[in-house]
C-alpha cells in the first residue's frame, strides 16, 4: 500500500471514530416512530406486522443505549413469528439473547418455533 493510502486510510479511520463518540439525533421521521414505539413498549402484545418499523427503530435506540435486558423483555412478548419476519428485530433480538422469540425454528428461521396448526 503506498503511503498516501495508508495516510488517507488512517484519516478516514479517525474521522469514523470521531463520529462515532457524536451523540446520535433522530430524524422527525424517525422521532415519529420513537414516539409510537413508546406507547407499544408497554403492551407489546398489540404490536402488528404495520409495526415493525417502529418496533425496529424503539429496538435500534434501546441497543445504542445498551438497554439489551428491554430489548429482550419486549421480544419475548411479543406476537408469535413478528421478530422473525423481519431480519432487523431477529438480529437485535438474537444480539440482545432473546429467549422463545429468537430461538431458531425448525425450519432455520427465527420465530417463536413450530407454531401449532
């Protein structure tokens, strides 16, 4: 790698980690889905599939605050098969170490395992 890389990678890099340390400041968009995600945090059994968005940006600002132990708490209550329906929630419910709610189905998928017929 030729020197001017190496200088121009190590700039980017410190750049990153600048950044990084910012406090993060949520668009009104996304202010919006804060705002419902704090009315479902307490009852996240009427979340629905039209959540998921909302359930997925709540879940994002829990992670960068290190609230794992919610996260979990809300996954496990949460609809059978929702967290596995959208990898967003699966991945933050599997990082955080969600019990039932994350756990792999049979079929390889994250859900709440084989849903009875």
């Amino acid at each position: 790698m030729s020197r001017d890389a190496a200088q121009t990678l190590r700039r980017v890099a410190e750049l990153r980690t600048l950044c990084l340390r910012l406090p993060h400041l949520p668009t009104e968009a996304e202010a919006a889905l804060l705002r419902r995600f704090d009315a479902l945090a307490g009852a996240p059994e009427a979340v629905t599939a039209g959540d998921v968005e909302v359930v997925a940006a709540g879940w994002r600002r829990w992670w960068r605050r290190g609230e794992a132990d919610r996260l979990r708490a809300m996954a496990d209550r949460l609809p059978p098969g929702l967290v596995g329906s959208d990898r967003r929630l699966a991945s933050y419910a599997l990082a955080a170490g969600a019990g039932a709610a994350s756990a792999p189905t049979a079929s390889g998928s994250l859900g709440r395992g084989p849903q009875s017929t």
